[in-house]
C-alpha cells in the first residue's frame, strides 16, 4: 500500500540519518516478516515448490571461454581496486607524507599475486 511505502522511506531516511545500523538488512528483514503474515493472514501455505535449481556441470571448452572472457578480464580491475583502496585507505590513515605510493602497492599486490597463485 501507498501508506506503508510513505512509512518504509521515512524509517530508510530516520535509520540513514540518525544511526549507523545496517538500513538495508532491517527494512529486507521488516519487508520479509510482513510477507510471511500476510502468507499466514490470507491462509495460503508458505511453499517454495516454484524454486529450482539446475545443477549444470560445464564442459571443458565452457570452462575455457568462462575463463577468457569472463575470469581474465577481471583481473585488471581486481588488481586496480584494490590498489586505488589501499592507496586512499593509507592517506586516511597516516596521512599524505607516510602514505603508500602506488606504484609499491601495485608492486605489492602483483608479487602476491604470483607467489599465491
């Protein structure tokens, strides 16, 4: 309804502003209750028959192209992030003078990657 929408944004806006509780967990867990009794309330059973899950084993050359085109490209922008974060992370932290330089950092997480993988 209009009314319990209204009241879900107003309580989003009042927990985003006023505390620092997890907003989207307790208005999912709010949200998830009030389906469970309105289930109960019009007396139809709680079923999930309608979920499926196929179990799919990939081929090798699935595995192969998964692999190419989604887990490679990936690695860049992994790599980037996390050093971008811990660059920023380290200005917060210690400041601009003791702060981490990029370029060890990137160094850092490369070697990491070689030697863990």
């Amino acid at each position: 309804s209009r009314a319990l929408g209204i009241a879900t944004l107003l309580a989003t806006t009042g927990l985003l502003i006023f505390t620092k509780l997890p907003t989207a967990l307790i208005i999912f867990a709010i949200g998830s209750v009030l389906a469970v009794v309105e289930i109960v309330d019009d007396g139809t059973a709680l079923s999930l028959d309608w979920i499926s899950v196929p179990v799919v084993a990939p081929t090798g050359s699935e595995w192969l192209e998964g692999t190419l085109q989604g887990a490679l490209p990936q690695i860049p922008l992994t790599t980037l992030n996390s050093v971008v974060s811990v660059c920023a992370l380290s200005v917060d932290l210690f400041g601009e003078d003791r702060a981490a330089t990029r370029v060890s950092v990137a160094w850092s997480v490369g070697l990491m990657n070689v030697v863990g993988c």
